[in-house]
C-alpha cells in the first residue's frame, strides 16, 4: 500500500525550519541545473508538506492508536478542529502551489504529490467513523450520496485524487515517483470501491472509472515499488469480500502494460500458500480469501513494521 506518508508526533525532534531558510540562493551555473523549476519552490512545497503532518499527527495517532485515550466527544471535537485548519491551510496556499483541474495547465510533479497528501489527511480523518470498514465502529455508515461530513468529505478527496493522477499520467508518468505516491491511490481506491459497492448506477458509473485511475496508477508504480503490488491485491481482496466484481474493462486493460501485468502477476504468485500449485487449467490455484479486517490491521502494521504479518489474506502458514 506504501507507507503513509507521516509520521507519529511522538517520533518528530527536530524542530521546523524558519520561513528564512526556504529560499536557498544558488550561483548561476547551479540554477541551470535546477531548472525547470527553482530550488527555493520546491523547498516551499516541501515546507508546505510538512504542515500538512504537524497539523494532522496528533489527531491520526490518535484516531488509529490501539488505545485512544480520547472520549467521543473529545475524537469530534479534535476532528473538526483538525478538518477545519486543513481547509484555511489549503485555501492559503501560495498561487504557486495550486493546481488546475484541467490536465492543459499542468503544475511541476511536487506539487501534486503535496496535493495527493492533502487530501490523503483527509480521509484519514473522516474514514474511521465508517462500520464497514472498521467493525470495532458501533455506529456510522457510509453515505454514498455523501449525506453526512464524513462521507461527503471522504468521497470529494478520493475524487481529487483520481483526477490529480489521471492528470499526472497524461503529463508525467507514474514510473518514477516516490513510494509516498502509492499510499494516496489506495487509499482513494478503497473509497471509490466503496463507492461501487453502495451508489446508485449513475453514481456506480463515476466511481467505477475513477476506480480504474487508482489500479492503473497502482500499476504503473510497481515496477519500482512492490507496496503498490500490496495495494492492488488489498483492493482485490476487499471488493472479493464485499462481492464487487472487478473484472477490467477493456479500456482498463489496454492501459496497463504488459510488464507492470507480469509484475504483479509474479507478486501474486509468490503470496500463495506453500503447497499451492496450478490446478488442472494449469493455472496457479490461491486459497480462498479469509476475511479480515484489513484498516484497522494495516495501519497498525504501518505503525509498528509489522506489514508481512498484518497483510496475509490466505492461511496463517
């Protein structure tokens, strides 16, 4: 799935850099070679990342620890609080470090992935008042007509996120970004699952075709990183679970290249049980799929590096 791309608050000591130090003023013949964006922008746009995890920290260890010591009220009052200083800081965002939602005015490669982490936070904070997905939740439901904040916020940031990949692929490729890069296009694809799982045709239609944006970027991704592997198997797993078929349209197919097909084809080989081997068809035969509670257990996994144990949808051998 790639690790989230935070950090538990605990874990910072080092203290933040002063807005002095972003612009790093570089002779003439090493500003050719930062081309064609400036140093001192991405230094901004990194600063600006990190914002997004100085506010957001405390309320995720939180949200996702093993024993919160929040009350309810206590959790919704956080969440507000954190939800709305998220919103000033994107809505304060220099003109620079905007995107377009057109794929005709494209933003440098960073600032995507700054976009990507925004709205990851998002979800993460609203995602876990969904039963569903949690099963320790006693309450909450997902509301595919986004009735509810937590719905309504969850589905407007997977839908960025698909958008921000879909232009990021006509303008860039998928290849050569950072791991930070896979979490966000899981993440959104469970919501979009979700979507499919429970929206009217209409709306199934929408989440579908965004859907297929986060696998297929999932897919151009893990020839460098096998998380991205993790994360299509999850997304596969979860929609077996919940009885959604995910057979690829065709347009879908002729967009994944044949080796990033191979790739995970050879990764799910290599996750079957000892002892499975192809059947009469001759080909591989995996366990059944065993129900798990997969959020609860990866972020768990994320925390603590425990991911190899936390992430095993056959047997326990």
């Amino acid at each position: 799935m790639g690790r989230p791309a935070g950090i538990q608050e605990f874990n910072i000591t080092t203290a933040k850099p002063k807005a002095q130090d972003r612009v790093i003023a570089l002779p003439e013949e090493q500003l050719k070679f930062s081309q064609p964006w400036p140093t001192s922008h991405i230094a901004e746009n990194a600063m600006k990342m990190c914002e997004i995890f100085i506010i957001t920290s405390e309320v995720v260890d939180q949200l996702y620890a093993q024993r919160p010591i929040w009350t309810e009220r206590e959790r919704d009052d956080r969440i507000t609080q954190t939800h709305l200083r998220l919103v000033k800081w994107f809505d304060g965002l220099p003109k620079n470090l905007k995107i377009s939602e057109s794929s005709l005015q494209p933003a440098p490669p960073y600032v995507y992935q700054m976009h990507l982490q925004y709205h990851v936070a998002i979800i993460l904070l609203h995602r876990p008042f969904f039963r569903i997905l949690y099963h320790s939740q006693t309450n909450g439901d997902y509301d595919p007509e986004g009735g509810d904040v937590h719905s309504q916020s969850c589905q407007a940031s997977a839908a960025k996120i698909a958008n921000i990949y879909r232009i990021f692929r006509e303008n860039y490729t998928n290849r050569c970004v950072p791991i930070s890069a896979v979490h966000p296009a899981f993440t959104a694809a469970i919501i979009h699952l979700l979507d499919v799982k429970t929206c009217s045709p209409v709306g199934r239609n929408k989440a579908r075709r965004r859907l297929d944006i986060c696998l297929t970027s999932l897919h151009e991704m893990n020839i460098n990183w096998d998380w991205a592997n993790r994360a299509i198997r999850a997304i596969r797993s979860l929609a077996a679970q919940w009885q959604v078929d995910l057979s690829p349209s065709a347009g879908f197919l002729r967009e994944i290249s044949e080796e990033s097909r191979l790739q995970f084809q050879r990764y799910e080989e290599s996750c079957l049980p000892t002892g499975s081997g192809p059947g009469a068809d001759g080909q591989s035969q995996a366990a059944p799929v065993r129900p798990v509670d997969p959020f609860d257990e990866f972020f768990e996994a994320w925390t603590y590096d425990q991911m190899d144990g936390a992430f095993n949808f056959f047997d326990d051998n």
